[in-house]
C-alpha cells in the first residue's frame, strides 16, 4: 500500500488559491497599505499552520504504513513457516529472468516454507523458438520424432516433466546439453519432486510458448500425481494464467506481494482456485486453515 500525495497537494493548491483570490479582493476593497500588510500576514500564518498541519497528518500515515507492512509482514511469516515441512519443490521458470530479483525471492519462499527446494530450471530462449539446427539435434539425440499434429516442443516438455517427477536426470542432462534448460545452481535431478511452481508472466507473447512447453509439461506432472502451481508478477504485461487456468490448477497472479507470496504456499499446501489481483483471480487469498491445522 503506498500513500497518495494527491490530496495533500490538492488541498494546499487550493488553500494557495483562496489566499490569492484574498489578496487580491483586499487589494480592490482597501487604499490604506497597512491594512493590507496585516490582511497578508494573516492570510501567510493561516496557510503555514494548514501546511504543517498538513505535514504532520502524512507524517502520521507514514507511521501508519510502516507499522501496518510490519504486522503484514509479520502475519504472513507466521502463516507461511514450516507449512511445507519436507515437501521436495521444483521450480520452473518459463523464460530467462535475466536479472529480475523475483525467482530469488520464490527460492527464498520455499525454503521458509520448510520445503527442500530441489531443483530451478530456466527454459531457454532455443527451447521456445526451436530453430531448425536445434530440431535436428534433439531429434537425433533424444529420438523424438513428434507424429502429425504433435509439436516437438510438446513431446519434450511431456518427456522432462516424467523424468523431473521421477528423478532421473539422464534427460535433463541431455536438455540441458541441447541449450533447451539452464539449471540453477545447486540443481539436483536425482530425486522425484512432490510439487512444481511454474512461472510465467512475460514481457512480450514471443517470449514464451505456455500453450505448446507449460501447458503439456503440466499435463505430464498432473498424470505423475504431482503437485502443480502456477504464478506470476504483478508487473508481467503479458499475462500467462488464463493458459494455466485451462490446466485446471491453482494459481497466483501476485506472487511478487506479500499477499501474493502467503496464497502460493497455501496452494502448494492444497488450497485451490486462482487467487491475486487481476480480473482472472477468483479472489484475493486462499483460506488460512485454523492454527494448528496444516
């Protein structure tokens, strides 16, 4: 919650503006200079009491603000903590964030969750344009040859959603030598995971493909009985939840708030339905189950 100026500076303006229109109509009533002195100094002392006024009332919805983030803050570490105690979570960001602070801050969730972060996989920029040397290479190396109607790209996603499920890694590697992932560090594919967050939110709709990689990769997980997740940031200008709300999974379209980060633990916790602040939300956060309820 920020505060708005506006009203303050509204509010002065139009004290200014009185004072002005005062000034002038003393200037039209009086010919005695004097007068007109003592006019304008009232007139100044009663706009500087409004203007610091004025100041103390922000000063004190600052105090307001900080003392309400503090709690904020506060409560939904409260909620949050250990609500995944040894839930084993990849996460799978579907574009290169490049140097964006947001995928360190959904690591830095999963561990405060009690979770075991296991893994963090980029899908590259070669995975979602796929350019024909690259085809050609997967295709020979992994022997994946899509039947008609079935893009290669699907046909990965399906394969690496298997193996991440499972933990065998001997495909990832290979991916991962095809330049179609980049894993994170620390980074270990040799065991199975119990939940996947999938980020989206892109800059511009070529920069992703969540209808021919996520949707097909999230399909798989749901057939490994996998747990599946998926969010954004506020500040994504092209959004992709309504993609995953065909999945049929949770999602958070917040997730860079404080709100946003309490409702994507619920989820991985089981709390259902697309929650957030944009016109695809089905409301603002899960339900917090009672204490003591996990």
């Amino acid at each position: 919650m920020a505060i708005s100026y506006r009203y303050h500076v509204g509010s002065l303006l139009a004290v200014f503006l009185a004072l002005l229109l005062g000034v002038l109509i003393g200037i039209g009533l009086t010919s005695r200079p004097e007068e007109f002195e003592q006019t304008l100094a009232e007139l100044q002392r009663k706009y500087g009491d409004l203007q610091k006024a004025h100041e103390q009332d922000t000063a004190n919805l600052q105090q307001q603000l900080r003392e309400q983030e503090t709690v904020s803050k506060e409560a939904v570490a409260a909620v949050i903590a250990g609500r995944l105690p040894g839930k084993r979570v990849a996460i799978i960001l579907n574009h290169d964030f490049g140097h964006d602070h947001f995928p360190d801050a959904l690591r830095a969730l999963v561990t405060q969750s009690g979770a075991v972060l296991t893994s963090t996989t980029t899908i590259t920029r070669d995975f979602v344009t796929l350019p024909a040397e690259v085809k050609e290479k997967v295709e020979r190396r992994l022997l994946l040859y899509p039947p008609p109607g079935t893009h290669i790209r699907s046909l990965i996603a399906e394969a690496f959603a298997k193996d991440l499920a499972r933990g065998r890694p001997a495909l990832v590697s290979e991916l991962v030598g095809a330049g179609l992932l980049h894993p994170g560090a620390g980074s270990d594919y040799s065991k199975g995971v119990d939940a996947v967050i999938v980020v989206g939110g892109l800059a511009s709709s070529a920069e992703g493909a969540a209808d021919r990689i996520d949707l097909p990769f999230i399909d798989a997980l749901l057939k490994e009985r996998v747990r599946v997740v998926a969010c954004e940031s506020t500040a994504a200008q092209v959004s992709c939840i309504p993609t995953y709300e065909s999945a049929g999974i949770p999602t958070v379209d917040n997730a860079d708030t404080l709100a946003g980060r309490m409702s994507l633990v619920l989820a991985l916790a089981g709390a259902e339905g697309n929650f957030g602040v944009k016109e695809t939300a089905d409301r603002l956060l899960p339900q917090v189950p009672p204490p003591g309820v996990r």
